[in-house]
C-alpha cells in the first residue's frame, strides 16, 4: 500500500504531497520495513499524514513524531 493511494483526491499542494511521501519512505525505512502491502505500512502512512496535517513540514520531523507516536523504538542505522 503506497501513501499515494491515501492521498489521492487530497487538496495538498505537491509539495506537501512530495514532504509526506518523503516522510513515509523515511518511517518505513527506520522501522526496517520493506513490504508495502504490510497492514503496519497502512497505518504508518495514515499517522504521516496526520502528523503531516498538524503543521509539521519536516519530513525528518514527521517521521520521528510518526514513531514516537507509535510507540515504537527506532533501529539503529546500519
């Protein structure tokens, strides 16, 4: 499931739509997710965008919101 799908029909402009994709790669790249079409990948792209709709214009910010949010604990960089 692609954060696209969530998005469409949405009256963002393309750079907030750009800002919340690049948050969602960012997230699913640190919770070490790969597949897309995992339920947890869903709810990952639904919390980007609500934490994107509260104001927050960082991607890198959204994302750490996004996993605080969750209660999960980020993975270390390999």
């Amino acid at each position: 499931m692609s954060i696209d799908r969530l998005l469409q029909g949405s009256k963002l402009r393309p750079e907030q739509i750009e800002c919340l994709n690049s948050a969602y790669a960012g997230t699913l790249r640190s919770l070490c997710l790969v597949d897309r079409d995992d339920p947890i990948a869903e709810i990952v792209a639904k919390k980007v965008i609500e934490v994107g709709a509260s104001g927050v214009g960082d991607p890198a910010e959204i994302s750490k919101l996004v996993i605080e949010q969750l209660g999960v604990r980020r993975l270390p960089s390999v």
